[in-house]
C-alpha cells in the first residue's frame, strides 16, 4: 500500500482515486459497493464522485453515484478512514457557480453521502457567467462553516486558475488546493504546458480524470473494431495515428513486464509532473485489480511513451 501527501493539504491518500462514475450507471448498488469493498480491502481512502453522476443514465436525476457511496459508508461505518471528494456546477437541475447555487448543491451532496463534510469540494468546470469572487466566496463559507476542508477545480485553465489563486489571497479566501484535468497518455495538450507549470509551482495536486482514456489505453479496442461497452462512444479523440502508437508501446511496455495495460498506463501518470494519483474507475472487483496493481517503469519506459 502506497500513501502520499495530497499537495499541500493534510490529507494522505492511495495511488490510485477510485472514480464513482460508474455507480448508479453500469454498476448497480450492489456492484459498487462490491468494488468499494475491494478498494477498501487494499488501502484504497479516496472516492472521486459528483452531484450530477449518473444523470445521463435512463431514469437517473443525478445523486445516484453519491447516494451509493453514502449507504455504502453508513452501512460499513466507514466514514472517518475514507477521503471523499464530490463537485458542483454540472447537473442540470443545480448548474453553475453563484454562490447560491454552490451552498444548496453542497447540503443535496452532504445529505446524500450522508455525511455532514465534504473532504474535497470541486467546481466541476469554470462557470464565466459569475464573478470568480462570487465563486469563491460561496466556497470560502463552506470551508469555514466545516462543511468542506478543501478546494478543488476541475476543467479550469491555467488562466483562469491563477486568476482565481489570485483573488482567493487578495481576500484572504480559502483556495483552490486540488486540481482535475483531462490527462491520460494518449490526450496530453491540455494538461501538459501552462497549466502543469502552474501546479507544481503553486504545489497543487492534480487528479487526471479519464485517466484510462475511457478504456482506449487497456487494449480492448482495435482499429476498426466495434466493442460492445458502455464508454465506446468516448474514444474518439484518442483514436489517431498517434493514439494507436501510443496504445501499442504501452502493450509492449505490459508485456516486458508481465501486468495488465491499465496498470502501465495510471503507472506513467503517477511519474508525470504535479500528479499526486489518476483517477480510474472499475464497474466489477475484476476490474479493479488492474487498476490496484503496481509496477516499476523504468526511464527508459517512461521516455518512450512520453515520446510519442
């Protein structure tokens, strides 16, 4: 079991963020909390989730994903060794970044994981409409009510985010601690650059989301092959001449070493600059094994991914 520190803050967290995207969407109640089970049993302490998962699934509101996690917790009494993080601005029914919509989706999200914190209180993306200080304030009373412990924003850019940092110290606000990017080895522009420079500089810890590239990066796609799975739709921007190379050096990588293509993908973004751990999700226990799984790159492998 491998802890680090989350940035700057005072939290200590497993390698690996178990995203709760698939609860309440292609994991029922009962599969998912076999998986929180298994993540559990191996060290895991940090659940990634947000208000608006699974909304797009038949039927779902939103809070599907929450709900889950909250019984799951209640039901094992586990609340105070887990690290949970949840986010608002993108269910429709509670959109945007004014501060009253900020503080309501903050009581819908605490009374559905059933808890009375939140560890890591995310803006799912930038919200231009609203002023940054309104955003920030909203947040800032939610830190100093105890309701929150930390700040995270997702989707931002580097801009953005150091404009926000900003103005947090210039009204000695609470600020943005934690940081998630769209970022795996095959969709690298965003994150890679300014914003990557921002992070480490300022000691932000950043959480890459679709860190498997929605399955692309574990090898179950081949060019011009249909795969019956949820998450097909999703690979476009990853299936490119360069994508393909990129999912062929990490075969070759998993093969010298003789574990799953996952766990050599979340691997390189471990030893990516600012990353404190991916997030990756797992609908079966099957599945998180490989997610869970360690392995040592060497520089040399590092290298020729990062060459691509």
């Amino acid at each position: 079991m491998t802890y680090s520190p989350l940035g700057r803050t005072e939290l200590s967290i497993f390698n690996l963020c178990l995203g709760g995207n698939v609860f309440g969407w292609s994991a029922d109640e009962k599969q998912s909390h076999d998986v929180l089970d298994a993540y559990a049993a191996v060290g895991g302490n940090f659940v990634d989730t947000a208000d608006m998962y699974s909304s797009w699934h038949e039927n779902n509101i939103g809070g599907e994903s929450e709900t889950i996690i909250g019984n799951w917790m209640a039901s094992r009494g586990n609340r105070d060794r887990m690290i949970i993080a949840t986010k608002v601005a993108k269910l429709e029914t509670r959109a945007g970044l004014s501060a009253d919509n900020i503080i309501a989706a903050c009581e819908d999200s605490l009374r559905r994981l059933r808890t009375d914190y939140i560890d890591v209180y995310y803006a799912h993306h930038d919200d231009d409409t609203v002023e940054l200080e309104e955003t920030l304030t909203a947040f800032n009373s939610l830190v100093t009510s105890g309701k929150v412990r930390y700040l995270g924003a997702s989707n931002y850019t580097a801009a953005r985010l150091n404009e926000a940092l900003n103005i947090s110290r210039a009204h000695s606000l609470a600020e943005f601690a934690v940081m998630q990017p769209h970022y795996n080895a095959a969709f690298r522009d965003e994150y890679e650059g300014d914003l990557q420079d921002l992070c480490v500089r300022e000691g932000i810890a950043v959480l890459p989301y679709f860190s498997l590239a929605a399955g692309f990066l574990t090898g179950k796609y081949t060019p011009g092959a249909t795969v019956d799975s949820v998450r097909a739709d999703d690979i476009g921007d990853y299936a490119t001449e360069r994508g393909w190379a990129v999912v062929e050096r990490i075969r070759s990588i998993a093969d010298d070493h003789n574990v799953s293509m996952a766990t050599v993908a979340l691997e390189w973004l471990r030893c990516q600059p600012g990353i404190a751990a991916p997030i990756a999700s797992a609908r079966t226990v099957e599945q998180l094994t490989s997610l869970v799984t360690s392995v040592e790159l060497s520089e040399s492998d590092i290298a020729s991914i990062n060459g691509l």
